[in-house]
C-alpha cells in the first residue's frame, strides 16, 4: 500500500513587491518651438492604480522647473498617432482610450512646475494589452482677451456650448485652442460655431444665464508622450 508523507515544514515562501509609482518627464520648450517631445514608456498591470508623477521643465541648459499653476494640462492613452483608419482602427485623440484633464483635480492635480495624473482602476480594467501611445499637453495662456464691460456668457448645465450675450466671440478673437474661464474652470476652446457660439472642453457647468469669464490666447504645446503597456492581471 502506498503510504503518503505530509511534510509541514514544505511550504512556498512568496516575496510581494509593491511597484513605485510612474515618473515622468516633461519638457515646454523656450528656446526652440521644434522641441522633440520627450518620450518615455508608462507600463503597468491592467486594473491597477497609478499616480503618474510629472515634472515640467524648459529646455534650456541646465533645465530649469517650468510654473504650470495658470496652464491646462491635458493626458490621453490613445491607439496612435492621427486622425485616420488603420486595419478598421481610428487613429488618434478621436480613439481616446483614457482621458484626463486638470480641469478636475481628481483626474489631474497641479502643483508648482509638477502635476499627477491619477489612474484609477476602471481606466484601464478592460483595455486589451495591446501597446497603445500617451501624449501630455499643455495649453499655457499668454495675451489675455478682454470683452467689452457689460459683456456676458450663457452657461448651461451638462452642455459644452456657451453663447456670448452682448458681443460676438469673432470681435473677441478667440480661436480654437484658446481658454475660457468661468465659475472657478479654465478650459480649452474646441471649436467655434458661428459667431455666438463656442463649444469648450467641459460641461459640469451650474446654469447662468449670465455668467462673467475671462479669456486668453493661448499656446499649445505636447510636452510629454510614449508607449502605454499593459500587462496581464490577476482580477478580473
């Protein structure tokens, strides 16, 4: 009869590391405006958590902290580069996998020359682990564009499109890619519809049908991309 031996002193020792956090670097140019992005590599576990540490910096020599307190930071994990078809996948911002913008300090919280872009787990839960791209941009104001006194802009809730009341956006001068500010959140200008009308990057706006705002001319800048991995996971 075979005889079986339990053996309680076998057992499987398991070392569990908990990884660092994402470090990345990010680079707006000054003394050149044909700057090379500067690229690096974000991988992690599908579903898990991660807070993507940024530190912004000019490119002069030695590098010097770039303030981004009055910026838009902008972070997207997307299937790749344009805006065109490739083997049926769209390319580009258009295919935003993930999306987070500081306009939300829950999805980006900028401090000084450095910002975190958090990760939470449903961002990533059910993305394929195919490598995708990630792209940082940042829209920093430079010449603000002052409305006329009196002037006002009709906000609605759960709507990006605000109408300008008593002036024409066009006579302003704003363009797309510019910021507007209301009610505490600046935000980048998508697109202008006629001469009334422009649609804006937000709309968790409280209803005022006369709302004051500020507007300013803006520069935009990608400032920071790679490749996105993900690797296999445990929970599903």
């Amino acid at each position: 009869m075979a005889r079986f031996r339990y053996n309680a002193h076998a057992a499987s020792n398991i070392l569990a590391t908990v990884p660092s956090e994402p470090e990345v670097i990010a680079v707006f140019p000054e003394l050149s405006s044909t700057v090379i992005t500067h690229q690096q590599d974000i991988e992690l576990r599908r579903g898990d958590t991660a807070d993507i540490h940024v530190q912004v910096q000019n490119d002069e020599d030695p590098p010097e902290e770039y303030p981004i307190g009055t910026s838009v930071l902008r972070w997207a994990a997307k299937q790749g580069y344009g805006d065109t078809e490739s083997d049926g996948v769209t390319l580009g911002n258009e295919a935003a996998l993930i999306f987070k913008r500081s306009y939300d300090s829950s999805e980006i919280k900028i401090n000084g020359s450095q910002a975190i872009v958090y990760l939470k787990k449903a961002d990533t839960a059910a993305l394929s682990f195919s490598p995708v791209v990630w792209d940082l941009e940042m829209t920093k104001p430079i010449e603000e564009l002052i409305p006329s006194p009196g002037t006002s802009a009709r906000l609605l809730a759960n709507s990006a499109v605000v109408r300008a009341n008593g002036f024409n956006w066009s006579d302003l001068g704003i363009q797309v890619g510019d910021l507007f500010k209301a009610q505490g959140h600046m935000v980048v200008v998508n697109r202008l519809i006629g001469h009334l009308d422009i649609e804006v990057d937000y709309q968790n706006w409280t209803s005022d049908s006369a709302a004051p705002f500020q507007a300013w001319r803006a520069n935009v800048k990608t400032i920071a991309g790679g490749t996105f991995r993900l690797r296999g996971d445990v929970v599903m």
